[in-house]
C-alpha cells in the first residue's frame, strides 16, 4: 500500500495553497488553476525528491532538489532567460508580461518545500517519546 510521507504531504498541501492563494488575486478560475498547476509540479518535485536523496534526506538537500526538479519552477527559468531584455530592465513595457509573471512563479515555487519541512518537523516532533 502507498504510504505518502510527512514531507510529501505538507510539500503537496503547501503547494496547493500558494497556487490558489497566488491565483486568487487575479481571478476564480486562476486560483483554481494556479493551485493545480503548483500542485502537479509538486507531485513531480516529490517523486524526484523521493528517487535520489530519499524524504529523511538533511532539509538543505531536501529543499534544494525539490525547488530545482519543479517543471514549474524550469519552465519559469525558460521563460526568463527568452526574455532576458525585460528581467535586467532593459526593455519594458507590455511586452514584459510573461517575463513579470516568470519571475513571480519562480519565487512561489520557493515556498512549498518549506512547507513539506515543517510538516516533516512537526511530525517528528510529535513522535518523540516522552
């Protein structure tokens, strides 16, 4: 049977909810795919993350692997460096959009594993005998 780890589940629900949180600035629907579409890269994120360095991997490696094997988070780096003019400043402008909206997704990716370490944290932390 399939056993879904502390990380795993926090770094899943974590992901979720900055996508839908994210999304709901914009609209229902945004919130509605920004929180499916942090959480599909999440479950990629999570299954690299359990294929090399394992879930009770140290939190530095853990985190590290999990924002680099993000689809989301290389597909945002993709289209930042397509349109390397708007992220230095040198072009500006309406054109710009997608490279603004790159920069946004790569920084929320950062956010999901953090949340798959405290819940593996708080996890532990109950377990504990006492």
């Amino acid at each position: 049977m399939l056993r879904i780890t502390p990380f795993v589940m926090g770094h899943l629900v974590a992901a979720l909810l900055v996508g839908a949180g994210a999304g709901a600035f914009l609209a229902a629907e945004a919130m509605l795919i920004g929180g499916l579409g942090m959480l599909a890269g999440a479950v990629v994120s999570s299954l690299v993350c359990q294929w090399k360095p394992g879930v009770e991997a140290p939190a530095w490696q853990l985190w590290a692997i999990a924002v680099i094997a993000n689809p989301i988070f290389l597909a945002a780096l993709v289209f930042m460096s397509l349109d390397w003019k708007c992220v230095v400043g040198v072009q500006r402008g309406w054109g710009c959009m997608a490279a603004a909206m790159a920069i946004v997704a790569t920084a929320l990716c950062f956010l999901p594993p953090v949340g798959g370490l405290l819940w593996r944290r708080w996890k532990r932390y109950r377990a504990r005998p006492r």
